[in-house]
C-alpha cells in the first residue's frame, strides 16, 4: 500500500505509526523480587488469525533473566521472521496488569482520544504493509528483525478516531466469524475421528464382538490383507501415451486437512517428473507412502479419470469392481492403519513404506451393505467439513477485500450493510 500515491478523505490523516501510537515501556523504579509470581508470554502463545491472547506462563522472579515488559490491551507485534510475516501478533487479555513476553515483540498502546489498537491491528494484516516493512527487517538470513525504528516510521492511513473504531468494529465481526469456522472445523474433524475409531470397531448392527489380531470386531466381519479386496494399478506406458496431455497428481496435490485432490499440474506426459508413473481411475484410492507426506489420501473422482499419479502414491483399485472404492477410503484413514504403517517404514532422509507392505497390512471387513452405510456415514461427515471449509476461505477472502478497500477508503464504514449478528463483539465493543 503505497499511502503516498493513494487519495483519501480530507478528514484522514497520514502519519507515522510513532506519532498515532506509543511503544510500552516499562516503568522507572519497577522491581521484581526473585519470589514474585509474573506472568510471561513465550512467541508459541502468540497466535495467527486471532484478535485476543489469553494464555500466558507463571514464572518467579528469579527466573526471569530477560523478557519485554508489556502491559494488559497492549498490541504485540512479533518482530523476528518468519513470526512477523506469518501475522504473529495479539492483543493481550490478561486478569494482570502487566507482566514480560519474549524479547521478539513489539508492545503498542493506542493514544487515548487519537488512535484505536483494533484498528492498528488490523491495519498491520494488510499484506502490502506487511510486506513492505519484511523488507526492512535487519540481520542474518533466518535471523532478520523488525526494529522499532522502522515500524514507528511507518506511514499509515489514520481516519477519525470514530470511524477507526467502526473499521475495526466490522473487520472484527468478519474476524470472528472466521475464528467461529475455524472451531466448527476441528469439532468436525475430531467428530469423524472418533467415529471412523467407533464404526471400524463397533459396526453399526449391534453385534457381540471377538477379539482379532487388529483388535476387537463385530463377529460376522472377516479380518483380511488390504491386497485381498484390490488390485494393482498398472504403469504409464511410455512408447503409446508419452505425447498426451495429463493432469499429473503429485502428493503436494493433496491436502491432509481437506483429504481431497486440490492442486494437478499439467503436463505433456514424457515432460512429467519422475521416471515413473500410475495411472488412474474414478474410483481408486490413492496413498502417500512417503515421509512427510504419509497420511495423505484422497480418492479419484470422475474429473481425474486416466490421468497419472506420482509413484509416491500406493493405488487401490477395488479388485471386484462394486462399491468398494468409499469404503477403502475410509479404511486407510483409521488411526491403527496409520500407525501399522508409521511402525515399519525405513529410511534415513524420507521414511516410507512400499506398495506391497501397505497391501499386507489387515484390515476389518464388513458384510458389502455394512460397507456402504459406513462409507455414507463418514462421507456426509466429510461433506460438512468441506462445506465449513467452503466458508472459512469465502470469508477470508471478504476479510481481504474488506480490509484493503476499508484501509483505503475505497469503501467507507456507513456505506456497509452488514447483517446482525447477535453475541459478536470487537475489544468489548457490541458490533
């Protein structure tokens, strides 16, 4: 955000952040005895994406060698890399008054009747100052700092201090309800955990169960080797298919959160990395075998049909041609199978396990019915995380564009028709 080049109201102001804000210092003649109990905030308690920090650590006196003095509502700014580019900073919520954080923060206080902390706050989210004051960080590579120097001197835009609070007031609303998705998600998540242990286990027909060498089971199902319910994947044959154009799935294609094929590079396939490759069918699971990637799986759908995986990936192709593909899914991602996996891998740089040692390990295996009510249960699990997902990044893309036309004017406060939203407040203020 170049401020200088941009057009704002004449009732905005342009000034350094030095002259709008104050960095905390702490007091003269403040002691520490060795017995006091202080509270002290370590970088791993600042968060990312969040307005508030609560959590801090109980530490004597006497073991407080070095630290930043900060105080209840300050604004802490990390200031060593990557912390700084990743958006590491709070506002502290604290019962205490004061207490010390590590010494890579930056402690802000607003000016009481000039500046807003919520709005600096978000300001600082902006990624084009963000950036612009990365640039100015100082010292070795991997070590670089943002000295107070530099961020005090930073030009920003200052509205009047009412609509300041009104700017934050609406990019907090968005603010918490991206942190509300967020929680939606990970109960979600631990939801379908806790079901694919129960399902895989308990069944869902009530039976009596018998102990089997992966543990107890339902009495009807068989324990068999995953190599028994699928067949193998065949390799891309060079000589015919070299010139074709493929959609070329690579493990970083797929994520461990949304467990679904996100990214595909394009490719001539003779071009295509690796020396080797698979191809693919709707219907297949596909498996990272290797470290760091283990765990990753997703299952083909109809858009990726005949297109080619990296030999990264273990294929399961239901080797009776039925329903089984959602239930082998599902099958992999159970807490046991990981872990039987994760137990016998080898390797010093890049752990990993071999198609044929995934094909080995048992499985539990239902009557074909039960299969598919499992599957059906844990894919309309899987539906409400991507439609919460789906949320999640509809609303931090409007948190973007708010904050960029906001912070710009582009877009004033009153022009903004936002729904209510009971129970949502920004810094105690009701939105």
């Amino acid at each position: 955000m170049d401020i200088e080049c941009l057009n704002f109201p004449a009732d905005w102001k342009i000034t350094p952040i030095r002259e709008a804000y104050t960095f905390t210092k702490k007091p003269r003649g403040l002691r520490i005895i060795n017995e006091d109990a202080v509270a002290f905030l370590p970088m791993d308690e600042i968060p990312i994406g969040r307005v508030f920090v609560s959590a801090y650590e109980e530490r004597r006196g006497a073991n407080l060698s070095s630290g930043t003095y900060i105080e209840n509502g300050d604004l802490l700014v990390a200031k060593i890399t990557p912390s700084f580019e990743n958006g590491k900073q709070a506002i502290v919520d604290w019962p205490q008054q004061f207490g010390f954080a590590t010494t890579e923060v930056i402690p802000l206080q607003e000016i009481p009747n000039v500046s807003d902390k919520f709005y600096l706050f978000h300001l600082l989210l902006h990624p084009e100052i963000r950036s612009d004051l990365a640039g100015k960080m100082e010292g070795t590579t991997g070590r670089q700092r943002l000295s107070k120097e530099v961020l005090g001197s930073r030009l920003i835009p200052l509205p009047p201090l009412a609509e300041q609070r009104k700017i934050a007031a609406v990019l907090g609303l968005v603010q918490q309800a991206i942190e509300q998705q967020e929680r939606l998600i990970v109960l979600t998540t631990e939801l379908k955990k806790t079901l694919l242990q129960q399902l895989f286990t308990q069944g869902l027909r009530g039976e009596p169960q018998k102990q089997t060498e992966i543990g107890p089971v339902p009495e009807s199902w068989e324990v068999v080797t995953l190599g028994e319910l699928v067949e193998d994947a065949p390799q891309v044959n060079m000589r015919s298919e070299g010139e074709r154009e493929i959609q070329y799935i690579d493990v970083s294609s797929i994520s461990r959160e949304f467990l679904s094929i996100d990214l595909t590079t394009h490719y001539v396939l003779k071009d295509a990395p690796g020396r080797a490759r698979k191809k693919v069918k709707t219907g297949d699971v596909i498996f990272a075998t290797v470290r760091p990637t283990l765990l990753r799986v997703a299952h083909v759908s109809a858009a990726y049909d005949e297109q080619v995986c990296s030999t990264a990936f273990c294929v399961l192709r239901d080797k009776n041609k039925r329903s089984l593909g959602h239930f082998i899914y599902y099958l992999v991602q159970r807490e046991r199978f990981v872990k039987q996996l994760a137990a016998i891998e080898s390797g010093a740089s890049y752990p990993a396990v071999t198609d044929r040692q995934v094909k080995e390990q048992l499985v539990p295996l239902p009557q074909e019915s039960e299969q598919i009510e499992i599957a059906l249960i844990l894919e309309a699990c899987d539906g409400k995380i991507r439609m919460l997902q789906r949320k999640h990044m509809a609303l931090i893309d409007l948190f973007r564009t708010l904050l960029h036309q906001l912070m710009t004017a582009q877009i004033r406060v009153y022009e903004i028709d936002l729904p209510e939203v009971n129970g949502l407040t920004c810094g105690g203020r009701d939105i």
